[in-house]
C-alpha cells in the first residue's frame, strides 16, 4: 500500500510538473511530493490568509459596483459579472445566485413588473434584460439604441427615489402593450434631460444647460469610515469611488463651482460636490496634475479612483500588500504598499509617490541627456548667445536626475587664483592618463589619454591597453594639430608618471624643442585644467552609462563621446565661443544629436538582404564617427561596432541586457544646485554657468513599511560597480586620491593599535626590509563596493632564510572541508555564520628580529633617518601565515578540540550542544546546534580579536551562499558570467554537452599552436570554478594535460566549456533539509582514455543527503 501511495504521489508530482510552463516548473523541480508542490504554487498564486482577505475584499468592492458601459451587450456585461463570481469563488466565497439576481431586484422590478423577483434565475433575468433591449431597439433610433436604453434605466432609477411624482411619463408596463403612454402617435420614449415625450436625448433643446452629470449618483464606497484627518495631503487608492475627490479647494489649480454631483458615501449618507477641477500635487519628481477631481467637502481624505484611472489608459495590479501602478505601455511608474491596520492604500506626494496622472514635460530633459547629461543652465546659455546652431530655447527644472546622481557627486572646491594663459592654440598643451579601468574596453583598451589646448580648451581622446603607448600616442597627436594649424606645440604640462619622464621621451621633446612642465609630486591641483577635465569627463561618462544600463563594456564609446560634446560647450577659460568654433571657425550643429546608449534601428543595405527580410536591424546608438559623416552603433545581431549613416533612434528606449528586450523608461528632469570641485587650481576649466549642477540624492525616509527592492539583473549588478574607482598601482598615484589616503591612515592606525612595531635607531649590520602599499577595493557579493583597503605589505622576497626567517608553513581550509560543513549544517537545519579578521597577520608573533623601512607617506618628521623593529608580523612576510596560524590555534586549542584529519577544523562540546568551525586564514565560518553558545564564540573572538562580524555566510572565497528554511545553495554564477566576459563568450550559444561525443584529445606535432598564456589562464579559471561545479571537473582535468604546448583544438574544447556554463550560469550544489540523510560514494574510470600513453582516468564523488561535497577526476599513474 506505502507503494501505492508513493507511486500515485510520483504521479501527481508529475502532472503537476507538466501542467505548468517553464518558469514555474524550476520552481517546484526540487520537491519530492506532490503535497509540496501544491503548497509552493498555492502560496505564490493564491496567497496567503491575509492575501486572500485582500483580494476578496476588493473583489467584493468591484461587484458592488460594477456598471454597464455604454458599449457593452448584455452578454459581455454577464460575462464582467461572471467572471468576478468565479474569482471569489476561488478565495473562497461563493456568491449564491439569488444574490446575484437580488442586485438588480430595483431594475427587474422596474422591468417586469409582475414577475416575483425571489424566483428569478440568473438565465430568466438575462432574458428579461434582453427583451427590454429588443422593445427599444424596435421604439428609438438604431444610431441612438444604446444611449437610449442606458439612459431609460438610469430614469427608472431616479423616478423610482423620486417617489413617482412623474408617472405620467413613464411608459406603460402591461404585457399587451408595445406603446408608451402619453402621445401615442410619438415615437420616443421620455427625453433624459427634460423629462418629457416627442424627441430623443441627443435632439433635446435644453441640453446646452444640461451638465454632463445630469444629478445621477456617484457612489462611494468607503472601505473604512474611521480614517483620521492627517491633514498632510495623502491621498487613498478605492475602487468603489467613480472620480477622483479632494476635500480641499485650496490644492485646485482651476475648478469649476458649476459643476455639483450628488455622492453617496459608503454609510449610506448624501453629500454634494461642490465643483470640478484639476489639481496640483507636489511629488519627488516635481509638480503633477489630477484631472477631473471633484472637490467633497465632507469627505476625510483625498481619494483616488482606480477605475477613473483605468479609464485613462493607466493599470494596476495587486500583488500581496503592494499595489503597483502601470502606464498604457506597460511601464511601472509606481508602488504603493498596503496599510495592514485598515487594509488601505495610501500615497503621500510630499514623499515622492509616482502615481498615475497626465504630466507635460518639455524637451529640456531630453537635451540634457543628448548633451551627455550637461546642466540644463549651461545649455540654456548657449541658446541664449546663439553659440549652436539648432538647439531651441530650454527650461529650468528643479528635478532630480537619476543618472546625475549615480554618476556625479565630489567634494568641496578649492579656492581658485587667477594665472597666466596662453594667447595661441598650441602655446600650451595639457596631457595626463585615466586608468586602469576595471572593465577592458570593446576593444581591450584599459586607458585613456587627453590632449587639451589651454588656449581654447579644445580636448583630443585616444585609447590605450598599457601606458607604454603613451609616447608613440604623442608623436601621432603632435603631427596631426600640428599640420592642421600650422603652428608648433610650444609646452606640454604632464604629471611625473614614468610614461612622461623616460629619456626617450624627454630627447625627443628636447630635439623639438617643446619645453616640459612637470607638477611636483603628490600635487594634482598645478594640473587642474587637466584634472578637472578628467573628473567631468567620467562623470558625464558615468551617468551615461547608468542612465542607459549599458555594460562597462562601453566605457571608451561613452568617454570618446563626452569629449566630443564638451568641444562644443564654452568654458570660463573662452566664454564667447565653443571650442571647436575657435579652432574651426563654425558654430556647432546640434540637430544630428542624439541620446547615448539609446535603441536604434540599422537600416540594412538592398544588397545584403533578401526581398522578405526586414529593412532594419536592431542597435545601440554610441555616439558619432570622427572619419565619416555617420553614427557609431553596436549591432545587436552581429555582436560588432559598426559605423551607419541610415539610422533611426527611439532615444526613450533602453535594451535590457539581461532579458534581452526592449524597455521603456519614464525620465525626469535635472536638478540645478551648486557644483563643488576637488581641485585647488589657479586656472580651472569651469562650463559657462554661474553655478554648475551637483546632484545630492535626496534623503527618503525609511520605515518598516517601505516598499521593498526588486531583484535586481545582472546587468543592474554590474552597472552598480563604479567604473572610475580604480585601484592604484603606486603610492604616488594612491596619495592623490582621499579614498585611498583614509584606507592608508586606517592601516596604520590598526598596526599601531595591534602594537606591531617600535621605532629604533638603524641597526648596524642588519638588513632593513623594505615595505610597499597594495590597494584593493573589496566588493559585496551583489557587486557594490564594501570598503576600499590599503594594506601595507613587507617585501618578503629579500629575506634570507635561516637569517630572518624559519619555518613558514601554515595550513588553510580545504574546499572539501567548506562543503561538508554545509552540507551537514544543512541537512540539520542550522545557520552558517561569517566572521572576517581584520588586518590578522598583524597579530602574528615573531621570532625572529626583524627591521623594516617606514612606510611611504607616513615616514616621522625629524626621524627620517630611524628604522621600524617589528614585534608582530606584517603582510608580505614569510612568516607571517605561519605566526598567525600559531596564534589563532592557541587560541582554538583552549576549549576546541582540533580535527585529526583537518588542521583548520575546530570543534566544541557542551552536553548535548555542539559548536563547529573552520578557518581560512582570516575568514572564518562556524555553526552549531545552540544560538547562545555561538554567540558567546563570537563575543569572545572580538573581544580577543579585531573583527567584522558578516552575518549569516552568503559570499566565501567567491562561493554565492543562499540559505534558507529548507536548505543551503551554494554556486559560483557571478564568477562564471566575469569568467565568460573575460574570454568575450558572454552571450554566446550555449551546448548542452561540455564534449564532442567520442572525441579523445591528444598531442599533435605540427597543429596550430594555441595562445598558451591564454589557455593556462582558461584552465585555470576553470579549475576555481570546480569548488561549486562537479560536472565540469572531468572535462577540466582533460584540458590541464596540454598546459605544455596547447593546439587549437585544446583551445577549442575548452570553449565549448565555455559554451555549455552559458547555459548553465546559474548551476550549483543544492543541499537540502533532510530528516534523513547517508553518505553516497560513487566511482568511475574511463579505461584508457588517453591516447598519448594509454593511461586511465579515475574519479570519485561523494555526498551527504541532497548534494555532493567532495569529488577527484584524476589520470591514473599506471598504464591500464
């Protein structure tokens, strides 16, 4: 019988699967019963309790007040009031058919007289409805039908409350009679408006005075009488109001008092309206307008009406305790989150609630972001002194931009002097080096080079992949400008970086005669010109960007734009003309301008399509070709940059990289507020404006009940890490960033907390290490930025073993180590938790005697000549892992028993509590059976220990952790999406099968080498990829046999790889709560696989309930 059960549940659980699409099925792929499966779908579909509640509630509201439209047939009617029976039904309750029927007791009656309205069904009363329709098609006008029957049963409504003080102009309801009474021989019914025989409605001559209203009610439905009077401009989303209501006049931009409608409100009472206008509300975005808003008087809040709003093309849709709000395009420009105390929907505009509404926006914002996202003060400037050609007269708007504010905010400006300029174009030549960027370039370029004339700030860009370029950049720069203006570059400006001061460049500026001017070290601001053009430069770049979604991928297309729209922008330096006006003499035209990272449409020549193919394909506009009349767009078919005269550009909307679709996006104007620069510098390059824009994010108040973030796309992940923070390769670059210079101070502030050197006299016949600063930015498992550090590093490779230093060795966690301890704490139920070390070699205790330099920046004035003798380890030593191992294993050992099998793997017993650990040379994960015993662990290891407390463990050695109630994932999906980026594979057709059945690599003499730089680096990636991915390890450990001397072939397999985890991005090890749960080994050989010596190839796979924690494929040492 358990057989049977279990047979007829795989069977349900497999309907179930089948019975759903693609997206829904992964959800519910994982569970072993069909009982589970239900749960999952009944909870994401139906809700929960309160969900249900909700639902019903509105459900409720919509069928007390559902109406006829003036369109509609009795059936499609029906069919509306039909359809929400059958929703409650589902929520579980059911409408009766005699309440159905008893809705519309007052119209059956009206209709039928004789007929009992207790005993009608719903069937006879769609019957009757449609023999009324039948007698006045047969009575009135067939242009005027509709109108007339609608109009009749609003009459029969209002004579009915009017208490039948006009009977005399009702028709007659006798079952013989087919006339109306009164005037026989007229063939009309009662006129709507006058209440009189002889001609239709539309014919009525007292129409001109009749308001549109004419005294029919409109029904409130007040979900919720004890609303309190805030008094702070909320307004209420319901669905039982007919119009919009406002209860105070002053908010009205126009009304009109002539206008006055009769309201019912939900208890039952009466109120008149006391006019009709439009009214303004002040949101985030700025300014709004409410059409048609009637103003109540007596009403205690503002009111919204959802059906108003649909009717101007606006939808809503209801999702647990949040309602979101979309436009006639499907776009959300809204969320409003339920109040659970009333079950109502609130909207506070001084808070910034974008709600559906009719707004105006002039093209001032889209000139902005044409223009690179250029104050709108600036460009109103340019109008105003006829500087462009085309561009049209702008307005001011005090409204936040969203790409300004991602890609633009700096520190306070320095004060400014003023200095000496140059009176010709090439008299003086500003230069520097923007880089590395994070992210190579479409091209695989990693910097960038300006060129500025300080004469007309004319700004020249070129592209590099390493600094060593710079020289042969300059040689090409120099030739160009100097042969189109017949002038000579007089002085080149430069920092002191090496690619300035080699000898080779200096003799070849010596032998041309262009005098040097280097700034002196760590002192940015004698080059502000340059500097400042920098920081606008990304800045502008950055909000392209971000404005648009676009990949990092397009940093140098967005760059090479922002310089070509800031030589068409005056500056301070040359007010009365542009730059490219004072170098070419012609006003910049403004028409061909579009915005950057738009979609666009290629058209695609006769000749290279087919007669039924479409015209166009589709792109991304990346701004304009230098060499050719035409755009620069990225074929989103062929993958490629491509230059295309014949182009159209939809500039409001943007491709979703991740989802590969099109969007739409609501845009909003800048805000116009006083820059602020970093650079004290006597010559700055600032735009035409008396105050040019910094963007401050407005400060949102958060609360419990605030909306929650959607997921964010990959795309949205990757855009989040800021292209210009870059990690510095040098002191001398790091001083000139604050990020970086508090990263330093910090440093040092820990190393001399932990007590870690003293300062001594130089020690005679001892050898002083030197030291050096390594920066890395530290990232979120989301992609944004954690913290930037600086970590102050000894140069190991001097010491001299037995001198200064002994033993080094110290042992870290295994991988196979990591997985089984989550798999074990999955399969119990427990939480990982996550602690980080800071700085921990420097808690390490030497030995050994050992003097380092002082450090760079931080060297103490009046004892320059003095060393540091180390107490305590500094990164970079030998060792320094070992010193701290010893250390923190003396700590573990006091109260931890160690693991024989496993150095790092410490675990505690208290009765029948067990507390577990492993460690990672600062990281540090644990878990256990009690929460009080481990958090006692963690008070005491920072109390002991500096250190950062990480929560639960959701990012480890580039491990993703997710835990959840029924168990633990682990995968490596951003890892892999940078590892298909890295080798330009992302996006590529993904295989399902990592390799070509029956095929055997092998060693051949005379193939096609392979880039073996690359291919070690492919496999090597791979091989980090395993910790998560057991099903790529066999073919991975094929391909590390050829490291030697890689063919084509090799490299050609490993991109299949590549291909198979595109489509496999997401893959990982799911490790489920199981009540029961056994250890599984599996193994395997491949007999012989090799062909080169005939050697075998042995794996095995063990795991622990749901998921495997430790697997080997490895070649056997012996021929088979």
């Amino acid at each position: 019988k358990l057989e049977d059960c279990e047979q007829k549940d795989a069977q349900a659980l497999f309907v179930l699967q089948q019975a759903v699409g693609e997206t829904i099925a992964r959800r519910i792929m994982d569970v072993d019963t069909a009982k589970k499966a239900w749960d999952i779908l009944e909870e994401e579909f139906e809700g929960n309790e309160q969900v249900r509640s909700v639902k019903l509630h509105y459900l409720r509201r919509e069928f007390e007040t559902i109406k006829m439209k003036e369109s509609e047939t009795i059936e499609e009617y029906y069919g509306r009031i039909k359809e929400i029976i059958n929703k409650m039904k589902l929520y579980g309750k059911e409408i009766k058919e005699k309440r159905v029927v008893e809705k519309y007791d007052s119209i059956v009656a009206s209709i039928e007289t004789s007929s009992d309205p207790s005993s009608l069904s719903v069937n006879k009363l769609i019957g009757l409805l449609k023999a009324h329709k039948a007698r006045l098609n047969s009575c009135v006008d067939t242009n005027s039908n509709e109108n007339a029957f609608q109009s009749k049963l609003k009459l029969q409504s209002r004579n009915k409350e009017d208490g039948g003080k006009k009977n005399a102009g009702k028709y007659s309801r006798n079952k013989d009679s087919r006339n109306f009474s009164g005037n026989k021989k007229d063939k009309y019914p009662l006129c709507g408006i006058c209440n009189k025989p002889g001609h239709a409605e539309k014919d009525c001559w007292h129409r001109a005075n009749f308001v549109e209203e004419h005294n029919q009610e409109q029904r409130l439905f007040y979900a919720n009488q004890e609303f309190c009077d805030n008094g702070d401009g909320s307004w209420y989303l319901d669905s039982g109001c007919s119009n919009h209501m406002a209860k105070d006049q002053n908010i009205f931009k126009d009304i009109d008092n002539s206008v006055k409608v009769k309201v019912r409100l939900g208890n039952g009472t009466m109120v008149e309206s006391q006019g009709k206008g439009t009214v303004v509300v002040e949101t985030k975005k700025g300014t709004r307008l409410i059409k048609d808003v009637l103003l109540v008087p007596n009403l205690k809040e503002n009111l919204l009406s959802i059906g108003q709003m649909m009717e101007n093309g606006y939808s809503l849709h209801f999702e647990r305790d949040i309602c979101k709000i979309y436009d006639s395009k499907r776009v959300e420009i809204g969320q409003v989150k339920m109040e659970k105390r009333n079950r109502i929907f609130p909207l506070s505009f001084n808070r910034g609630t974008n709600i559906a509404m009719n707004v105006e926006v002039d093209d001032s914002w889209l000139w902005h972001r044409r223009f690179g996202h250029f104050n709108i003060h600036a460009l109103k400037l340019l109008h105003q002194k006829g500087m462009m050609r085309d561009l049209p007269s702008l307005k001011e708007n005090n409204e936040a931009c969203e790409g300004c504010l991602l890609g633009k905010q700096h520190r306070s400006s320095f004060s400014t002097s003023k200095a000496w300029r140059a009176k010709d174009l090439l008299e003086l030549i500003h230069t520097n080096v923007c880089g590395p960027m994070r992210t190579p370039s479409h091209t695989n370029n990693r910097y960038f080079i300006l060129f500025i004339y300080d004469f007309s700030r004319m700004t020249w860009v070129y592209f590099l992949k390493t600094k060593s370029e710079v020289f042969g950049i300059f040689k090409k720069f120099k030739a160009l400008v100097e042969k189109q203006s017949g002038k000579q570059i007089k002085v080149l400006r430069s920092d002191r970086g090496k690619e300035y001061t080699s000898c080779e460049f200096d003799k070849f500026c010596e032998d041309e005669g262009i005098e040097r001017q280097l700034t002196v070290a760590y002192t940015p601001q004698q080059n502000g010109v340059l500097e400042r053009k920098n920081r606008i430069v990304m800045e502008m770049e950055r909000s392209m960007l971000k404005e648009k979604g676009l990949p990092n991928i397009f940093w140098a297309e967005a760059v090479y734009t922002v310089v070509y729209l800031l030589n068409r922008f005056p500056t301070n330096a040359f007010r009365e003309n542009t730059p490219i006006e004072s170098c070419s003499g012609n006003k910049p035209a403004t028409k061909h301008l579009r915005v950057f990272g738009s979609i666009c449409y290629i058209h695609v020549p006769d000749e290279k399509r087919h007669k039924l193919e479409d015209k166009t394909v589709r792109g991304i506009f990346l701004g304009y070709s230098s060499q050719s009349k035409g755009y620069r767009v990225y074929n989103l078919q062929t993958k490629k940059l491509t230059i295309s005269r014949d182009i159209e550009v939809d500039e409001n909307a943007t491709w979703n990289w991740e989802e590969k679709r099109i969007e739409k996006k609501t845009i909003y104007m800048p805000i116009n507020q006083p820059t602020t620069s970093s650079l004290e510098d006597n010559n700055q390059d600032i735009v035409i404006s008396p105050e040019s824009p910094r963007i401050v994010p407005q400060q949102e108040e958060s609360s419990p009940e605030s909306t929650p973030r959607r997921v964010r796309s990959l795309v949205d992940i990757y855009e989040t890490c800021n292209l210009a923070i870059l990690e510095p390769g040098s002191f001398e670059e790091a001083a000139n960033q604050e990020v970086w210079v508090k990263a330093m101070e910090e440093e040092i502030k820990m190393i001399e907390k932990n007590n870690t050197w003293e300062l001594v006299d130089f020690p005679h016949g001892k050898d002083i290490i030197g030291v050096k600063w390594v920066y890395k930015t530290k990232l979120n498992p989301d992609g944004t930025i954690q913290k930037h550090k600086a970590r102050l590093v000894a140069k190991g490779y001097s010491q001299k073993p037995g001198v200064d230093y002994n033993e080094t060795f110290a042992p870290v966690a295994r991988l196979d180590t990591i997985r089984t301890l989550i798999a074990l704490a999955a399969h119990k139920g427990w939480n990982i938790y996550q602690l980080d070390v800071k700085s921990a070699f420097l808690n390490g205790v030497l030995e050994e005697e050992i003097y380092v330099e002082q450090p760079p920046g931080f060297v103490m004035k009046g004892h320059e000549g003095k060393v540091l003798r180390l107490k305590k380890a500094l990164y970079g030593l030998k060792q320094a892992p070992r010193a701290w191992y010893s250390k923190i294993d003396q700590y573990f050992t006091d109260g931890f028993r160690r693991s024989k099998s496993e150095p790092t793997l410490y675990i505690k017993t208290q009765g029948q509590h067990t507390l577990l650990l492993s460690l990672y040379v600062d990281d540090l994960i644990y878990t256990g059976t009690n929460t009080n015993m481990m958090m006692e662990f963690k008070e005491d290891m920072m109390k002991t220990f500096e250190m950062t407390d990480l929560g639960l463990m959701s990012y480890f050695l580039g491990i993703e952790v997710s835990q959840r109630n029924d168990g633990i994932f682990i995968s490596q999906k951003k890892y892999t999406e940078a590892l298909l980026k890295k080798f330009n594979m992302y996006g590529c057709k993904p295989v399902r099968t990592l390799l070509v059945t029956n095929e055997k690599l092998q060693k051949v003499d005379g193939a096609p080498e392979a880039d073996a730089s690359r291919y070690k680096s492919l496999v090597g990636s791979l091989l980090y990829l395993i910790a998560t991915r057991p099903d790529i390890m066999y073919a991975t450990s094929l391909l590390s046999r050829f490291m030697q001397k890689p063919n084509q072939i090799h490299y050609g397999t490993g991109k299949r790889i590549l291909r198979y985890l595109q489509g496999t991005r997401e893959f990982g090890i799911w490790y489920k709560n199981m009540t029961k749960s056994r250890m599984i080994g599996y193994t395997d050989n491949d007999w012989a696989r090799s062909i080169d010596d005939m050697k075998s190839t042995s794996g095995y796979a063990f795991s622990l309930g749901s998921g495997f924690f430790s697997w080997v494929s490895k070649k056997q040492a012996t021929v088979a």
